[in-house]
C-alpha cells in the first residue's frame, strides 16, 4: 500500500495543479514543492520497512502489492521493489523536489504545464521501478515518455523540436521490439505478464537469444550504450536544466535496471554469449565518450558525454556478472544520479547568470563566487572518482568485479580503467578553464549562489559524501537482490566461477597476490554487511 | 409449392426497427417548418442511443438466433458491431448539429442518411447470407456517396462525393462478381452453407478466384493499400463530420462482414488467405503511415491514418484466432471514438473563414486554447498507441493476438512475427506525425493570429464523451476486453 501511495502520489499532484492552476505561480509551485516532499518522506518509509535479508522482492504488504486488473488477458497490478528498485525509487523521489526548488524561477511559461509534467515523469519513473507485471512495466515505461517529450520540446532550447522527436522517436523504436518480446514471454508463462513467476522459471526460454536481443536493445538504446548514444546529447543540451537533471539522474537507469532486471536473470545463457559483444560496446562508449567530453566547448555538452562514458562502466559492470560488479554498477546508477545531475544543476546556475555555457566564456569564476567554486569542485571530483566520495565506492567495485570475476579478457578492463583517467583530464581540464585565470568584467560581476540553490545542492552534497565514506549503509539492502541476479546468471557456467576477491590458478580458486590489500578491504566490508 | 412464412422474433431485430423508426420520424418531422433543425438532430442522437441500449441488452443477454429462414443472425458479435456502429453515429451526431449551423433546409436528409447508412453497417454485422451482406453494403454505400458530396457548392465536396461513388461502384462490382463465383463453386450464398461444402469437397478455383475478389472488393470499401487512393481525395473534400464518419463505422461495417465471411465461411481455406492479408497488412500499415509522414492538411493527415489503423486490424484477421477476432473488435470499436474525436477537434478550430486545415494554422494553439489543446493531444496520443490511453491497449491486444498465432512451442511462424514487428515499428513511424501536429500546438509560435470560432456546447459533449471512452478503456480495458472476448465467432 505503501508503494502505490509513494508511486501514485505525484499524479495526485498533476490534478490538484490541473485544477488549482488559476491560483498563481506561488500557489503551483507550492503545491507542486509540497507533494514532492511529501513523497520523498513517505518513501523514507520503504527504506525503513526494508528487510535486507530478503532474496528477491520484498514480502512485507506496504512493499508488495497484487490486485486483478485486466483479468481476460492475465494482467494484474503487481508492484515490489527489491534491494535494487529500492534505490532507484528514492533517487527518483529524492531528485524530483530538488529539481521542482532548482525549476524556482526559471520557468517563464506555462508554468502549470511544467510542474504537471514533472510530476507525471515522477510517477511513471517510479512505476518504472516498482512493476512486477511486464505489462505494468511497459505502460509506465511508455507513458514516462510524454512528460518528458512535453519538457524537452516546450521549456527547451533552441533546437529543441529536433531534440524532442529524436529522443521520442529512438525510445519508441526500441520498446516496439520489447513489446514483441514481451508478448512472446507472455505465452511461456502460462499466460501471465508476472514477473515473479518468470523469474522463478527453471530453464531457457524458447527463442530467448532474439528475446535478449529484443529487450536488449530497447535498454541499450536508454542507457545509451554506443553506438546508440546520439539522440542523448541533443536531448541534453536542449533540455531545460531540470530536464536534464532527470534525464541524467533517473531516466538512463532505466536501461541499466532493465538489464539487471530482465535481460541477466531472464536469459542467463544468451547473456552470457553476448557478453563478448556488449562488454567491447561498453569499453569503447568509456573512452569515446570520454574523448568528445574532452573537446567539447559546451558545458553541458561535457557532462552529457560524461554520461554516456559513466553509463559504460555500468554497463561493464553488469555484464561482469560477478556480484561485486553488479553491486558496484546498482551503486554507480545512484552515483551517476547523484553526481551528473549536480553537474546538470552547477551548469544550469552559472547558465541564469551569464546566459552562456561555452567554456571559453568563462574563467575565474573561483574568485568572485566561492561558494559556486567550492561545490562544482566536490562535484566534479565525485564525478572523477576521488577516493572518499561515491564515485570512487562504484567505479572501483565494478573495475574490480571486472577484472576477478569477469567473464571476459582482463585487457578489456585495462582499456575501461584508462576512462577513469581520461574523465580526471576532461573534468579537472574543464574547472581549471572555468574558475580560474583572471575574470573579464561580465564573469566579475557574476553573484554567488543564492541560499535557495545552495539548499537545491546541499542535501546531494550530503550523499556524495555519506556514500563516498560510508557506502554500506547502501550496500547492505541491495547484498541479497543481487545475490538472486548473480544466481541466475551463473546457473549454466562451470561452478569454479571466482567469488569475490578470488581469482582461478591452475584449476584451484586461490587469493590472489596483487589483489591482497584491496580485497582484503573489500571482504570487510563484505564481512560487515554480513554481520549486519 | 407451399410457401412457409418463417417465425419473427421482432424483440431480436429491436436495435435495427428503432434505427427504422427514427429515420421515419425524421423524415417527417423535416417536413414542418416551424421546428428547428437542431432537433432532428437530437432525434438521431435519442433513437441511436435507444438501439444502443437494445444492443447492450440482447448482448448480455447472451443471443445467438436466426431470423428471416437464417439470412439474419443475432449473434454477440453482429451485437458488439451494432455498438460500434451506433456509439460513431452518436458521436457524429452530436459534433454534426454544431457544424451544419441554423436554419438550413437540407439538414433533414443529413440526419436521414446517417441513419439509413447505420442500418446498413447493422445489416452487413448481422448478415449469415452473402446477399444481406450486399445489400447492407449498398444501402451503407449509396447513403455515403451523397454525404460526401453534401455540399453541393463546395466544389470539393462534390469531388468527393462523385469520386467515392465511382469507386465505391466498381469495388461493389468486384464484390457482386466474388459472391457470383463463391455461388458458383458452393452452389450457396448462406455463409454456414459455404462452410459445410468446403469441408465436403475439394475446393475449386472458382471459389479461390471468389475469395480474392472479396478480399480485393472489401480492400476497397475499408481502404487497405493498394485499393486506399479514394480515401485521401474523399476525407479532404467531404465535410468533417462526414469524414469523421466515413472512417469510422463503415470501415468497421466492412470488417465486420469481412472477418465473418473469412472466418466462418472460409476457415478451410485459411492457408490460402492468410498470406495475402499479412501482406495486405504490411502494405497497408507501411503504405498509410509513411505517406501520412509528408502531409501538410490535417485532414488529409488524418485520411492516412486511418489507413494505416486499418492495416492494424488486418493483423488480427491474418492471426485467424479466436483473440485475434475479438482484438480487431476491440480495436475498431476504440479506433471509431477516438478518430471522430481527432476530427471533432478538427472541427474545434475553426475559424470564421471555414476550417483550419493547415497543420501550421495550430501553432501556439496549446497554450491558447487549452481545451482543444488537451483533446486534440488525447486524441492523437491515442492514435499514436501511448498507454494509458484506448488506443494502446487496442494495439496491445492486436500484436498478442498475431504473436499467440506466431510463436507456437515448437515452430514459429516467421510471416506473422515480421508482420507483428512490422507493426510495431509501424507505431514508431506513425507517433512522428501524430506528435508533430502536438508539436505544432505547443511548442511553436503562431505566425499569425487567428481568430477562432467560440466553442459550440454539443461539440465540446461529443468530444468529451470521446475523451472519456479514450481514457476509461485505456485504464480499465477490462469493461469492454471481456465482452469482446466473448462475442468471437
């Protein structure tokens, strides 16, 4: 109950705004503010009914939800969350309010219209998350699509129709073939879209290497994975700042939880032989994506590359199919939501001011707006990976669950890790160019950050580091779910696959030596969570 | 030779006497001047809605009877057809008595026409007989040639009307020529009677050569690529409300007897058939959808569409199952309110110089006019298949049909999953013309402003019922999924 409270409270929202919205701009964004908080409350809720022991969906009946709904085609309204959804919904419900305060002032028009759409992308995300019924899922996942569409072509920028259409257009195509799969899945599960009973299913499916593919790509396209990646930068750079914030925090999960969700468990065997295929795409989107945020003028431009090299290390993390990796990857969706959308947010503040994003506009920022400076640097250090903040736990976790426990050569990891570096050059690169040096009189006469942004930014501040000192806190509910993922995965593979930290020699799994100090860390906190 | 008077039940034909009576009534209440036109008006809507309500009655009520020595059947499904039929005529009613304006004399055999092509469709829905099927058609057919050409100093109506009567004939030519050879090889024209000579005996060549003369004589009737080119021209030069109309009841008329006829009386030769409708299906979805990409007239726009949708229903005839009938059911019964709904909003913005028909002309329109905005977008999102709305669940049901038909344990039948998948790429192609028109609305400026027509009340009504249907069938589909699944051959 709790969940459809938490999923379906936003659209109560989007009414009371239809209704209310002669009322005036404060009264909307008021009520838009409110509901959003309100969910975020309530879905602290979740976290604390959690039962981390658990495998799979949780059982508790607030989590868990079944109901008859379309009763002459087996479609129910089936809703859960494991220890992966569970952090995907409230990242989603902890970025929406951020966004409705960041969205403050900067809406021009049809003010009404934008919180509405917001509010609905808030509840079709979640929906997104929490469907156990593949025919929920697909109607969230579809649905999602018109909010967005609407905040992309109408608050855009400049070549925002092309943005629009292109990113409507690429998802559609993608989830038309996932529908075909669907469907096919559906006559396998003795007619039922559940989810539960799917993943419970013993065996291969029938066709299930066109079925992976035709989930596959509907995700890879959302990731994006390369070399399906291009409707993403013109969708983020003329997204409104908010647009790209959800767009970057929460809607590309939806293509990594799609694979960890559907594509691992449900085709273990297809998955495992498309791993030599699909790790080479996620390496090459790494260091790519990398290279062109290196040379890219436009600031949002940068961090939209950054997403798409982000979002491999996931991808490879994934399909490491080692629970290491896949934990660092759940971790890195959370990571990536938290750090680009405070980038998306950095650069939609600087943009208010100075009305341009090109790097070269820029420079020395630092002295005239400290406050600004300060956050960007922790920010952009997140991003990079610095050790002590979230993007290091992650990107670590699923280097490491790559290189021991991967099904594939150990260069290709050499050749990921090369990313880590490269995102140091574009990222450090491009603060170097923007905050210091001496400011030209407009960069001078720049403000500082107002309280109501440094509200906006501090609470993602707070988990940049919690998660970067503490990352158990979020390790431990997701320990049992991804248990049950890598489960499934390993059923057809020889069973000497190495666990955590181990590596094969000769035939015997042995510790290895190089690797002593970090798995040593790493089995403490492993050992930790377990006695939690 | 004695002659049998066959027994009547006259509480069975009640939907198809109330439609007879009304238009009766119309006709006679034309005659007096001293009443308004707008009422004959709401006596169409009052007497479609009593047949409705028969309709829903007889239909709970579980009937399957012959009438008339078994040339009329009453089945559930001739029943469900019937609330097709009449929730469109209801629908177009009501966005009609607005458009034809006040005080016009000619607005009496308006009315008049409507009905008599609604006892048509409900003559072709309920036909056992290839005969009534005929002349159901005819009666629906010669109604809408002179509707389309209402406007009589319209140059284009009368285009219109004169270009579907034209091809209206020779595709009632090939379809008069498909029964005779189907008579030929059967030596019957009752549809059960064709059926059980088909399994007794080997089929002729006379019979295929009658099968595909049907199909290529109903192709013309629902417009299916490549008989479709009448249907832009007619939808362009018809008034609105008859395009409204003409795209959706006939059209599901003419499946109506088309998936009848295939179904019950040609299921033996089903191997023959089915390959020529998936292609038809693929062509015809293609065809409708990427022409529909270049047009710059709504209605034309729209004229393609609907071909397209009917390439969509094609593909649960071609699945040839039980759900595959009772999807395309569904589908033409959702398709029906939610196109007379685009084209009532067509009919929304207008302007005092005529229509708007440019799709340029609604630029800023959202904002403007936000109650034509939200249903025009409804309308088109629904069109486009985006859950929640009708028509997503349509198509859903439609693509599980051919894919239960496709994909058995053992075999798959690759024809009908390219075709599923030609299709739901199909939806993909058709949501880039469906949203450039929301598109237009809300994200581009006006070049210049035009002054719109105040709302009329019984056009925003009709609007919003559809508006509702939409809506209440996309999230509860079950009202209307369980009596379509029961009402399958």
């Amino acid at each position: 109950m709790l969940l459809s409270i938490v999923i379906f409270l936003p659209l109560l929202g989007v009414i009371a705004i239809a209704l209310l919205r002669n009322m005036g701009a404060s009264a909307i964004k008021g009520i838009a503010l409110v509901i959003s908080l309100l969910t975020f409350v309530v879905s602290i809720g979740l976290y604390t009914g959690f039962e981390a022991g658990i495998d799979g969906f949780q059982t508790d009946s607030q989590l868990y939800q079944k109901l008859p709904w379309i009763a002459g085609l087996g479609i129910s309204y089936h809703i859960g969350i494991d220890g992966i959804s569970l952090w995907l919904v409230l990242l989603t419900t902890f970025l929406t309010p951020i966004c409705i305060l960041a969205a403050w002032n900067s809406v021009e028009k049809g003010l009404s219209g934008f919180m509405m759409s917001l509010l609905a992308l808030e509840t079709g995300m979640l929906g997104v998350f929490c469907a156990l019924d593949l025919f929920l899922f697909f109607v969230f996942w579809e649905a999602m699509l018109i909010p967005m569409y609407f905040l992309i072509g109408i608050w855009g920028g400049e070549r925002r129709i092309y943005a629009t259409i292109k990113f409507v257009l690429y998802t559609m195509a993608g989830s038309a073939l996932m529908l075909v799969g669907i469907l096919a899945l559906y006559f396998q599960n003795g007619n039922s879209f559940d989810l539960v009973t799917l993943l419970a299913t013993e065996g291969t499916f029938d066709h299930s290497y066109l079925l992976f593919l035709a989930f596959f790509i509907a995700f890879a396209i959302k990731v994006p994975l390369f070399p399906f990646h291009t409707w993403l930068p013109d969708a983020h750079v003329e997204a409104p700042t908010v647009g790209s914030v959800i767009l970057a925090g929460v809607l590309l999960k939806m293509g990594t939880y799609g694979i960890v969700r559907f594509c691992l468990p449900l085709f273990p065997q297809a998955a495992a032989d498309a791993t030599p295929w699909i790790v080479p795409l996620a390496i090459i989107g790494i260091i790519y994506g990398a290279l062109v945020a290196m040379v890219q003028p436009d600031l949002k431009k940068l961090v939209a590359y950054s997403s798409v090299s982000h979002l491999g290390f996931v991808v490879l993390g994934l399909f490491s199919k080692s629970h290491l990796g896949i934990q660092g990857s759940v971790l890195q969706m959370i990571n990536h939501g938290l750090s680009t959308g405070a980038l998306f947010l950095l650069v939609g503040m600087i943009y208010e001011r100075r009305h341009s994003r090109m790097i070269v506009d820029f420079g020395g920022l630092a002295k005239k707006m400290p406050i600004f400076a300060t956050i960007f640097l922790i920010v952009t250090l997140s991003s990079i990976g610095l050790p002590g903040l979230n993007g290091f736990v992650g990107e670590f976790m699923i280097l490491l669950g790559s290189f021991v426990g991967g099904a594939f050569s150990k260069w290709y990891v050499v050749f990921a890790t090369t990313g880590v570096i490269l995102a140091a050059v574009y990222m450090l690169w491009m603060f170097q160019r923007v905050m210091f040096g001496t400011p030209d009189n407009t960069n001078a006469s720049l403000p500082d950050l107002k309280p109501r942004e440094i509200v906006v930014l501090l609470p993602i501040l707070l988990f940049i580091v919690w998660i970067g000192v503490h990352p158990n806190t979020f390790l431990k509910p997701m320990k049992a779910s991804v248990g049950v993922v890598t489960e499934k995965v390993k059923v057809n593979e020889s069973d000497n696959t190495p666990e955590v930290g181990q590596v094969i020699i000769d035939g015997e799994t042995q510790d290895p030596v190089i690797l002593k100090v970090e798995t040593a860390t790493l089995q403490l906190i492993e050992e930790e969570a377990q006695t939690k | 030779m004695p002659v049998e008077i066959p027994e009547i039940n006259w509480s069975l034909l009640m939907p198809q006497l109330v439609i007879v009576s009304t238009l009766l009534i119309v006709l006679v209440f034309d005659m007096i001047d001293s009443i308004s036109k707008k009422t004959l008006g709401w006596m169409t809507i009052v007497g479609a809605v009593i047949a409705l309500w028969a309709s829903i009655n007889l239909l709970q009520a579980g009937t399957d009877q012959t009438q008339f020595n078994d040339m009329f059947r009453i089945d559930s499904y001739s029943l469900f057809f019937n609330i097709i039929f009449l929730v469109s005529t209801i629908l177009v009613a009501l966005i009609s008595i607005s458009y034809l304006g006040k005080g016009d004399k000619k607005q009496g055999p308006y009315y008049l026409l409507i009905l008599l092509a609604t006892l048509g469709m409900m003559l072709m829905a309920a036909g056992n007989e290839l005969i009534i099927i005929f002349l159901g058609l005819e009666l629906m057919s010669l109604s809408l040639y002179v509707l389309a050409g209402y406007f009589r100093e319209s140059p284009a109506s009368s285009e219109a009307g004169m270009k579907y009567l034209l091809l209206g004939a020779f595709a009632s030519a090939f379809f008069l020529y498909g029964i005779a050879l189907i008579y030929g090889a059967a030596g019957t024209t009752s549809i059960p009677g064709i059926a059980e000579k088909l399994t007794t005996e080997s089929q002729s060549p006379l019979l295929l050569a009658g099968t595909f003369l049907l199909i290529v004589g109903f192709g013309f009737k629902v417009a299916i690529v490549p008989f479709h080119q009448w249907a832009p021209d007619v939808y362009e030069g018809a008034p609105t409300t008859i395009a409204a109309f003409i795209s959706a009841g006939p059209k599901a008329a003419g499946f109506a007897a088309f998936i009848r006829i295939f179904m019950e009386a040609l299921p033996d030769i089903q191997s023959e058939w089915t390959g020529v409708i998936v292609l038809l299906a693929m062509l015809t979805m293609t065809v409708g959808n990427v022409i529909a990409i270049a047009q710059t007239n709504i209605k034309r726009m729209l004229a393609y569409s609907s071909i397209a949708h009917a390439g969509y229903v094609l593909i649960g005839l071609a699945a040839a199952n039980d759900d595959g009938t009772s999807s395309a059911m569904l589908y033409l019964l959702v398709y029906c309110v939610m196109n007379i709904g685009a084209f009532g909003a067509v009919i929304l913005a207008r302007t005092a110089d005529g229509e708007s028909l440019t799709i340029s002309d609604y630029a800023g329109l959202g904002f403007r006019k936000p109650l034509l905005g939200i249903f025009m977008t409804l309308m088109l999102l629904s069109l486009a298949g985006f859950p929640p709305t009708a028509g997503f669940v349509g198509k859903f049901y439609i693509f599980k049909s051919a894919v239960q038909a496709a994909v058995q344990p053992d075999v798959v039948n690759t024809w009908l999953v390219s075709l599923v998948i030609v299709g739901a790429v199909n939806t993909a192609i058709s949501a880039f013309y469906y949203l450039r028109v929301v598109v237009t609305m809300y994200m581009r400026e006006p070049e210049e402003e035009l002054e719109f027509n105040p709302y009329p009340s019984t056009l925003v009504i009709g609007l919003a019922l559809a508006a509702i249907g939409v809506l209440l069938i996309g999230i509860l589909p079950s009202l209307l999924l369980n009596p379509a699944q029961n009402a399958v051959l």
